[in-house]
C-alpha cells in the first residue's frame, strides 16, 4: 500500500498543493514551520479522519477559507483508488471514493492505513491514560475501520449518560430526583461498553508480543518491555475474556452493569461516569517497574517507538499491505543509537515518508526521494 499523490486545498497553510510520491522512502525537508508536517498530518487524516496534533477541525482550514479539501490517491495491490475529503468545521465531513459520494465519512476508513511516529508519541509513556487509550482505539479503528461505530457509540453514551447524572444529582441534593432513566443508560453504556472493552483486550493480547519484540530491537536487549490492561473490573476476569470465543462481550456486559449498579450513589454524590473503558489504561512495564516514572528519557523513547512498531506489525501480519509509515521530525529527538536502529527497522516497508529540518537528519539507511518544502512551496529534488 502506498499514496501516489496528495492534493490540498485550503489545508492548514496551503492555498494549494500537489504533490507526486513513489514507494519506498520519500524525505521532506526544510526548516521548521515551512509546511513539512501539514503534508503527512493530510496523509493521516485520509488514513484515520483525525489529526495527531490537533482534536478538532477548525485549525486545519486555512485561515479566511469556509472549507479545506484533501486528495489522495492510494493505490493497494496495483489497484489505485482516489480517496477524497471535504473538512468543513461544524458541520459533518464529506466523503467521495473514485469520484462517487459515500453516505458517511467514516465508510473510507480502511482504504489507507498508516502508521505514524512524531514527537508527540513520548506523551504514550509520560503522558496521562487518555493518551494511551486512544492509541488503543485508534489501532482498534485500523485493525477494524467497524471500531470507529463502537467508539462513537460509546462516546454518545458515555456523555449522555454523564449529563444525565450531573442533573440527577444535582435535583437528588433538592429532594426532587428521579433516577429511573439511569437504568436505561445503564444499560446502554453496558452494551456498548463491553463491546469497545472486549475488543481493547484482544488488542492488548495480540500486541504484547509485537511489543516484546520491538523494544528488544531497539534497545538493543536492554531491558524487556511488558504491556498490559488496567479497568476497573477483575483482573483474572480480564484474561478470561481476552481469551474467550466470541469476546466475552456478555459476560463483561453483565459485570459491566453490576459496577455500575454499586458505584450508582458515588456517581450521583460527584456527576461523573466511575465505571467503563472511558477509566482504563493501557499499562506499560519495563522490567519489573512501571515505565511511567522509572524509565529514562531514552528508555521512554524507545518504548513509544516500539509501541508505533508493534502497531505496524500487527497490521502487516494481519493483511492488507504493509501501512504507510511516516516519520514526523522524529530523528531530530533520538541520540544517534536510537536514530539508526529505526532506521533499519523501518526501511523495508513499502512507503516510508520523513520529515527533516536539513538533510543530515535523515539516516543513510533512509535514502531515497527528496521533497523540499519551503514557504509553502513544494519542490521534488530527486
């Protein structure tokens, strides 16, 4: 799988752009703030409708237009396929595939994968369990673009839910509360719940290994790294499902809707939701410590590199071609170890593209293309 051709339209800082690549390794390069990430950040949002640096739409049109639009071209199997996306904030997204409109944006997800590594990813160890959980559900939505529904189910859910009982509450400490509707969303945040919880555990499982194995590369074997889940539910009852046929969705749905029952007056008393997948984390090991905390700079670098590694893995080995992996002015972070053992991981895959302030920073086992960018202007050097 690779992008053959990206076009913009109003996208973040370009009235305009088009711009040709071929498979293997393309670098962009030019000093910072001249447009190099708003290229791949495009790439991405065909791949995943969101942005790794933003966590909503309006900064992505540019400024004084209504809508931005993004075009590419991404050819699978020999077989192009010209994806396209109209970005307009506040209003739903529209979609078109070869042309022909598609009922709902999320129904191209799944024509281009990617995996994507930047700066940011250093917040996947040190950061808060929100940042982990949407690595979670953004592997989830590429191993399976049908995630995107359950996740947007349970986030419905989750608010309203969460809305309903910050009324409650509130009516409960007058004297005048009726909780009767709780038990309707109970069970809704149940349902949906268990489904987005039962497939998290199957991801966590299959990914372990990936995991292992990618840490071990890139630290050279020093030290082991271990993942594994945290809810609020048992632990022994998490690794029955995680094993379990058909997900165990019932079974967590059922425990799901018990927690929620028991936390009931504690919710009421704060105005918030204490129980589901909206409260777990992705837990991170590293030898017998936890990484958030005791791992060095450098370790935490390279766990968050083998947690990007592990994710193209596991979409390689399940089909599909191998996903575009972009590299986003990651090199300039790494010592110089770090820097060419990702290097040689990476230079295998079918499309590596890298963003580089100067050239220098792009290893010599990345050779390949070269793109500058420059003021918004985009030039192909080789």
């Amino acid at each position: 799988m690779h992008v053959a051709h990206l076009s913009l339209a109003d996208f973040r800082s370009y009235p305009t752009v088009e711009l040709s690549l071929d498979p293997g390794v393309t670098a962009l390069v030019g000093p910072n703030g001249q447009g190099k990430t708003n290229l791949v950040e495009a790439i991405g949002y065909v791949a995943t409708l969101g942005s790794h640096r933003v966590s909503n739409d309006a900064p992505l049109v540019r400024f004084g237009a209504e809508r931005a639009v993004v075009r590419a071209q991404v050819v699978r199997d020999g077989r192009p396929t010209l994806v396209e996306i109209e970005v307009t904030p506040g209003r739903a997204n529209r979609a078109r595939v070869n042309r022909g409109p598609v009922p709902r944006a999320r129904e191209v997800l799944g024509l281009l994968r990617t995996v994507l590594f930047a700066p940011e990813d250093l917040a996947l160890v040190k950061g808060d369990p929100g940042e982990r959980r949407r690595f979670l559900d953004d592997l989830l939505v590429a191993r399976a673009p049908r995630f995107a529904g359950v996740r947007s189910d349970y986030e419905r859910v989750l608010k309203q839910r969460s809305a309903l009982l910050k009324s409650a509450g509130s009516a409960i400490r007058r004297g005048q509360g009726d909780v009767r509707t709780l038990d309707v969303w109970d069970q809704h945040l149940a349902t949906a719940g268990a489904e987005l919880l039962a497939a998290r555990l199957r991801l966590v499982r299959d990914l372990r290994p990936h995991v292992a194995t990618a840490y071990e590369a890139v630290s050279q074997g020093q030290g082991a790294a271990e993942i594994g889940y945290r809810s609020s539910l048992a632990d022994d009852l998490l690794a029955e499902v995680a094993d379990a046929a058909g997900g165990g969705r019932e079974l967590l749905q059922a425990r799901l809707l018990e927690a929620t029952s028991r936390m009931r007056s504690a919710e009421l008393e704060r105005g918030v939701c204490l129980v589901g997948p909206h409260r777990d984390d992705l837990l991170l090991q590293l030898g017998p410590f936890p990484a958030k905390g005791y791992a060095s700079h450098g370790e935490s670098w390279s766990y968050a590199l083998a947690l990007r590694l592990a994710s193209y893995e596991l979409l390689r080995h399940e089909g599909g071609g191998d996903p575009v992996l972009v590299l986003d002015d990651v090199f300039a972070e790494l010592d110089v170890g770090r820097r060419e053992r990702l290097a040689e991981l990476v230079a295998g895959a079918e499309q590596v593209l890298v963003t580089a302030a100067v050239p220098q920073d792009v290893p010599e086992a990345l050779e390949g293309a070269r793109v500058d960018v420059m003021a918004g202007e985009v030039t192909r050097v080789r």
